[in-house]
C-alpha cells in the first residue's frame, strides 16, 4: 500500500514540476523577447497568462491518474476520498452496469428457452416419423 501511494504522489509531483518548469521557461522566453523589444512588457504579461492557461488545460486534459485497487481495503480508502459529485458518477455507471448486465441475463435466457422450445420439436418430429 505505501509503494501504490508513493508512486501516486510521485507521478502528481511529476505532473506539477513539468507545468511549473515549462511555465518558468515561457517566462523567461518572453523575458528575452521583452528585452529584444519583440515585445512589449504587458504583450508579454498577456501572453505568459494565455501559455500559463493553455498548460494547465492541457495537463488536466492529458493527465490521467488511473487507480486500481488491489485490495477491499484499498478500494474502500477510494471511495472516502472521492467527492460527492465522483460519488453520485459512480453511482451512475454501477446503475449502467446492472441494467446490461440483466438486460443481457434476460436475452440469454430467452435464447436457451428457445433452443429448448426447438429441441422439444425436433425430438416430437423424429417421434413422429
């Protein structure tokens, strides 16, 4: 459990040094533009606040912690942790999930109960020859 929780923290920290890194180099790209008279100094704050953006969308669209649980413990320290929206999404896909699942246990029965149906009539055609 302290292994699966360190390499968690490990890949979030990972995630937050290359946003911070990648922010702190845009700045200092702009800095040297500013200087060069590229660019004027609120150009520059403006387009460091766009970059800036444009990162953290793309890390929380990039970004994708997947946690599986190995254990009934593990699963039930998620599920303390998760909030109520995560709660009530859970929710959702479990509902989902059980309503295939008896749509597909109903399909399945009726296909054996038709074979049955189809065996019986063969079995009474061969009698009857």
């Amino acid at each position: 459990m302290d292994k699966f929780g360190d390499n968690i923290k490990k890949i979030l920290l990972a995630g937050i040094g290359t946003v911070a890194v990648t922010a702190e180099k845009s700045k200092e790209i702009l800095d040297e533009m500013v200087k060069k008279g590229e660019l004027t100094v609120e150009q520059g704050k403006v387009l460091n606040q766009e970059l800036k953006h444009n990162i953290k969308k793309t890390v929380k669209e990039k970004v994708n912690v997947s946690v599986k649980p190995s254990s009934p413990e593990e699963l039930s320290e998620l599920l303390d942790q998760m909030t109520p929206e995560q709660l009530a999404q859970l929710k959702e896909q479990i509902q989902k999930m059980e309503e295939k699942q008896t749509v597909a246990a109903e399909e399945e029965s009726s296909n054996s109960e038709t074979k049955e149906q189809e065996s019986k009539s063969e079995e009474k055609k061969d009698q009857d020859e």
